[in-house]
C-alpha cells in the first residue's frame, strides 16, 4: 500500500543528464586499449535488449500537501473521464468582530495559480457545497489521498458557470447572503468562539465541478493571501460608514481525483498489483498524475549480456522511450523532465535512483522534433548494475514520473519497441576483457 507517496517528492531538485550512444549493436567492438597487464578491452554497444512496458495504477495518493487546489472534468480519449474536486476546512484569523457589525455580502476567492489541463476554451462550471461530515484522515495519519471521500449535502450553496483564465489573478464566487449572516452573527455575537465552535457550525465545503462538464482541470493556490472567504461588512453607527473585510483560510484540504475508464484498456487494473502489459493495451503504456497511473519498465533480457564471454563491464546504459506523438498537445502538453524511481514486485515504492551528482531524471530529446520524433532519455546505468549483481533476483523494475505527480493530472502515454518502431530501446555500452 502507498501511504506515504508524496514525501518521496519534496525537496527535490531534478538535474538532466542526457548521454549520446550509438545506436546498433557492435559485435566487432573495437580496441579501446591496453591496461598494464596487456590486456585488450573490447567495447561494443548493444541494442538488442528487451524493453518490457507494463501500466499499474497506485492504489492511492497524497494529496493533502500539494499546495494547489485542483478542479475539473474532461473526457479523455485514452484516460476516459477525468474528475478533479477539493475538500476544504477552513478557519478565520481570529474570532473578534465588532458588536454593531452587519454583514453586506460574502463571496469566495479562488486565487490562479497558473496550473491547467485540456481546453480552457471551454466552459466550466463549479458547485460550492457544504460539508456533512468532518473531513477525517486515513488510518488516522494526518494525511488525505485522492481517493478520500467526504460526505456533503446534496443541494449545493451556489453554482457558478465561468471561462478559465489561469493568466488572470482569481475567480470570484459569491456566496448565499443567508449562509454568511449565519455564520457572521454566530462569530459576532461570540456563539462561535474556536475552530470547535465553528466546525459544529461550518465542517467545510467542497467544490465539485459540473457532472457534464467536459472542459479542463483548474489549479487554484491554497495560499491564505490569494485564496479565502471574505465577508464584507459595515459598522452602521460611526461617522463614516466605511466597508470592512473579514477573511476565512484554508486550514486543511485535500483533492479527489479519479478517472472512469469504462471500455478502456485500462479497466482492466483492478488493483495496485495488476499489471497491464503494453501488448494488451495496443503496444502502448499509460502514465496519469493525480489519478495513480504509471508506466511500469523492466528489462528482462538483460542477463543475456553475459553470453557475450569472457568478464566484462558496463559502461554506460541509456533507455530510450517514445511517448506516443497522438497523446499530447498543446493543451495537454509532455513533462520537460522525469523523475526515476523503483519500485518492488508488489508495485510498491522502493527508492528514487540517483548517481553521484543529483537525482537521475529523464530528460526529453527533440532533437527530429520537426519530424514528430520525440523521445524521453534516461540514464539506467545504476539500475542495470544492480540488475547484474543481485543476488537472489528481485523483480523490481523502473518508473518515471513528474515531481508534480501528485499536484496535477498530465497524462502521458509511452510507446513501446514494437510501436516505436524501436525507439523505445536500451542501448547498453560494455567493455569486455580479452
């Protein structure tokens, strides 16, 4: 079970290492020289390896630390319905106001934080609810996943329909008058004094988007300065009656993401330890962020490098992958960069891979990018070493993800050897000592 997924993401600093090799295999090799004891190093680079792709999906993820709000739906081709909502609990700054206070009006303030996915162009619609339940964190571990569920009542508070605009600074939307009195005059006439006052009163509220919405998902910031509920009021009685504001932040939330894949390939992960071969989902592998997808990568061909005879060393082993050139866009853009982790035979996560300088990342390569020739680079050196030398075998393989992975919902679909038309590939360069 993954109970803990983001940690492995913070604090993290990605660095691009992109190695060139040649291409073909080389069984001629050629001398690269002689050590004192006068033997010949033959060094040969080989491609014939096989590049496994599988797609699991984690049973769970973090997403109480994301720091965005995400909200939205849109029906993928490949990922099928995507669904976004937040959960938020919220607390005021103190529980003071003035005894002749009235309140004029109360609006929430979703401030942009620039993130977006698919067609903005489209129209979107949010329905602000409250809470019925308390929000309660999974085996009690102060943690909320995107697959944490809140009961709220079945009638919204409002319902807004509006454009997306992530360049502009926030969407405002205005709340029933009788909900903030409500709320106002308890705090004013000291019936709500704390965070327990107010929780028995207001235990949070929910944005959902439209059931039919088919648009985009929308980042909003969880920063108390952008995003808050704010009651404008007067003060009848002075002798100017100047407009005051009163604000209420986010004091906890969490998102819930989740995809319908109804008819897809896809349907058939029925847990975290299903994996889906890339030769039954039409040559092709699935990665989606927030949801729990992932492209699971083995090589299980590579201890055939010991046919080659005689003691030899790696040298260096770059994997190239192909993501599919249909599954991205403008709209629904690639990661500049990966991230490169293990995981074990149950799909667990196990470590992130690093060498001696960072963090090992997948860095795109689009260098034929004029002729829809794009591929991910990643250098596997180390993990092709711990393959070689294990002992008992494992079957840990590799996964590459976004160190955003649990704060947006790209998608990204690999091609495998075959669909690639063997772009996808492990090219492994290896001295051997005659």
């Amino acid at each position: 079970m993954l109970k803990s997924f983001l940690k492995l993401f913070m604090g993290i600093t990605a660095l691009s290492l992109v190695i060139a090799c040649s291409t073909d295999a080389d069984e001629d090799g050629a001398v690269a020289g002689e050590d004192f004891t006068g033997t010949n190093i033959r060094v040969i680079s080989i491609d014939t390896f096989d590049v496994q792709l599988s797609t699991m999906k984690f049973d769970s993820i973090v997403t109480s630390t994301s720091e965005r709000l995400l909200i939205g739906k849109y029906q993928d081709n490949d990922m099928g319905t995507v669904n976004a909502s937040t959960y938020l609990q919220i607390t005021p700054s103190s529980y003071s106001l003035d005894n002749d206070a009235i309140l004029d009006s109360i609006g929430l303030v979703l401030g942009y934080d620039t993130y977006y996915y698919n067609d903005t162009t489209q129209v979107s619609n949010i329905n602000v609810y409250k809470l019925s339940d308390r929000m309660t964190s999974d085996d009690d571990d102060d943690y909320y996943y995107n697959t944490t569920e809140t009961a709220y009542e079945a009638t919204p508070l409002v319902s807004k329909s509006y454009y997306p605009t992530p360049n502009k600074d926030s969407l405002y939307v205005t709340l029933p008058y009788d909900f903030g009195e409500d709320l106002f005059n308890e705090i004013r006439d000291n019936n709500i004094t704390d965070s327990e006052s107010l929780y028995q009163k207001l235990k949070g509220i929910t944005i959902q988007p439209g059931d039919s919405d088919n648009s985009s998902v929308i980042g909003f910031s969880t920063t108390s300065d952008v995003t808050y509920i704010r009651f404008y009021y007067t003060i009848p009685d002075e002798l100017e009656t100047d407009e005051y504001t009163y604000d209420m932040t986010i004091n906890s939330y969490y998102n819930y993401i989740d995809s319908d894949v109804s008819g897809l390939p896809l349907e058939a992960i029925t847990d975290q330890e299903y994996n889906l071969v890339s030769t039954e989902s039409n040559n092709i592998s699935y990665n989606q962020a927030g949801v729990g997808y992932v492209t699971r990568i083995e090589f299980p061909s590579i201890k055939d490098i010991y046919n080659i005879g005689n003691e030899g060393t790696v040298l260096d082993a770059v994997l190239y992958i192909e993501p599919n050139s249909s599954s991205h866009s403008d709209i629904q853009p690639l990661n500049d960069a990966l991230l490169l982790y293990t995981i074990d035979q149950n799909n667990d996560l196990a470590s992130q891979i690093s060498n001696s300088v960072d963090v090992v990342t997948a860095a795109i390569n689009n260098d034929n990018s004029e002729f829809n020739e794009i591929v991910y680079t990643v250098p596997v050196i180390d993990f092709i070493d711990y393959k070689l030398s294990e002992s008992p075998e494992t079957e840990d393989a590799l996964i590459l993800i976004p160190s955003d992975y649990n704060s947006t919902v790209n998608k990204m679909i690999f091609n495998d050897s075959q669909k690639s038309d063997f772009k996808t590939k492990l090219i492994v360069t290896y001295a051997v000592y005659e």
